[in-house]
C-alpha cells in the first residue's frame, strides 16, 4: 500500500492539472489546429479570460447570477423537502407505495427540460415555470435514494426503540432519518448537478434573465467568449454548491466510520493488527485463557460436588 500523500502535495497536482488543460487549450486554439475537431472556431484562453473581466466590471453579471442562484436554490430546497419527505412514506407505508408508487414510477423518466411546455401553460409566469422545472429536476433523485436508504435500515434499531416504549415519531427522529442520512445526501449531490442542468436549460428556452439566458444570447449574435464565461461560470457554480452540500453531509454524519486518503485516517497494517491482538502470541500484553472442553467442566462440576458433601459431612460430625 503507498503512502498517502500530503494535502499541500495533492492541492499542487490538482493546480497543475487546471493549468495543463487551460494550456492545452491555449496551444490548440492559438494555433488554430484543425485535424479533425475544429480548435480554430473555439475562443483563446485570453479572449475568455478578457471577456470574463468585462462582464465582471459591467451589473448584468451580477444580476444574472444572482437570478440563477435564486432559481436553483428555491428548486432544489423544495426538492429537497418534498423528496425526503416522499421517500420515507413510500418506504415506510405500503398503502402510499401502492397510491404514489406507480404516478412516480412513470413521470420520472421523463426529462424535466421536457416539462418546459407543462411549465409555461401551467404557471402564470416563467419564473415559477423555471424553478418548477428545476425542482422537479432534483426531485427524483432525491426520492429514489431516500426510499432505498430507509428500506436498507436494519430493523434491530427499530425493535430496540420499541422495546424501551418508543413510537412511530420516536422511531422517525431516532431510527429512520438518522440512517438514511448517507442515502439523502446522495441523492442531495446528483440533485444539486441536475438542478443546473436543467435550470440553465431552462433559462436559455424560457428565461428573461441569468446565466443560461445570457450564454445563449451570446451565442446568437456568435460572441463565442462569452458563451465560454457563462460555461465556466456555471461550472464554477455548480462545483461550490455540490461541495457544500457534501461538506453539509459530512458535518450531519460525523458519527459514520471515515475512509480517506488522510494520512491519520489509514490503518498501518492489518497484519500487524492481527497479532497484537492474537491471544496467547509472543509478545502480546495478556493470553486468554484455554477453553474448557464439555468433559473438563462436567469434571470440575463433579469435584464441586464431591467437596460440597464432604463439608457438609464434617459439619454433621
């Protein structure tokens, strides 16, 4: 097993991993190599990099980014309720997997960037249709990996709580949410990159402001570095917000075992383990003792016996 290495050493690789594709990407379109994708049609990384710093400077960056933020984050928190709370009843109660099962069951292939019409005759305005579609994008994911988590709990925990005069919202607060965090926060971070997708979808087709609409106004008066700048943006986004909600995961759990690459986190040697623990093995601090065999205790029962008798025997005399 190799050594783990240190955390500076990792953020190192990942900096020059960043920089080797931003260069490649540098040399291929500064070159306008054209084997058999096009690189010449594609923006520079300085052309991006300077379109980035204009729309910095300008307010409609700001507006549109703080329009995309709301949108998702609307979505995706009432995605989050609604799904956690779907998914422990349809878990939980077979008359509401019997209700709701099959209604789920066939909306859910759909594609939510495919509910874009539903949205706009539904809703009165785009904005709701927009965070409606995004919801209904995060919602799925989130339904499905919460009613797999509660259905794999162990039942013991469920018998221990009713055996010390628990009931059903005990069990729910005690038992059931508790255990399905692993599984809900699963299904919290694909939701979270769905959201995205589908949200700037959405925007680009129906929206009047954000990220998604932007980029697609970019792209029709052909402003090829701005439609890179809603990309990273949007890239950018997406990997803050996935993080939080794993670093959120991370901070509820804290009392599951951790595998990590962290130095302090790895076992030395499971060998090594092993016979520091092995009884009666050189070296080890104590040596259990033997087992006794059905005939050595029927043996130490008789003498018991034999001796218990013979005191009473002597207290008689």
């Amino acid at each position: 097993m190799s050594r783990p290495l240190p955390k500076a050493v990792r953020y190192a690789l990942r900096a020059v991993s960043l920089a080797a594709a931003l260069g490649v990407w540098q040399l291929l379109t500064g070159l306008d190599v054209d084997l058999w994708l096009r690189f010449s049609q594609f923006p520079t990384v300085t052309d991006v990099a300077s379109a980035f710093a204009d729309r910095l400077a300008g307010p409609d960056y700001w507006t549109d980014l703080t329009d995309s933020l709301t949108r998702i984050l609307t979505g995706f928190l009432l995605a989050a309720v609604l799904g956690v709370a779907t998914g422990v009843l349809v878990a939980r109660s077979r008359l509401a997997e019997d209700l709701l099962g099959p209604v789920l069951e066939v909306i859910r292939p759909i594609p939510a960037i495919a509910l874009v019409p539903v949205a706009i005759l539904l809703f009165p305005s785009n904005e709701q249709g927009i965070v409606f579609i995004t919801c209904t994008a995060a919602y799925f994911p989130v339904l499905v990996s919460t009613r797999h988590a509660v259905r794999a709990l162990t039942p013991v925990w469920e018998e221990a709580v009713l055996t010390m005069g628990g009931g059903r919202w005990r069990i729910l607060a005690s038992v059931v949410l508790p255990g399905a965090l692993p599984g809900i926060f699963g299904g919290l971070s694909v939701g979270i990159g769905v959201s995205w997708i589908c949200v700037i979808s959405a925007e680009m087709i129906s929206g009047q402001y954000g990220v998604g609409y932007r980029t697609w106004q970019d792209y029709t008066v052909v402003d090829y570095a701005g439609v890179f700048v809603g990309m990273v943006t949007v890239g950018v986004l997406g990997w803050l917000t996935s993080t939080a909600v794993e670093l959120l995961g991370r901070r509820l759990t804290r009392w599951l075992p951790r595998t990590s690459y962290d130095a302090g986190s790895r076992p030395r040697n499971a060998r090594t383990a092993v016979t520091a623990v092995t009884p009666g093995a050189p070296g080890s601090p104590t040596a259990a003792p033997a087992p006794r065999t059905e005939k050595a205790e029927k043996t130490g029962e008789t003498g018991e016996t034999e001796k218990t008798g013979e005191t009473r025997d002597e207290h008689l005399v």
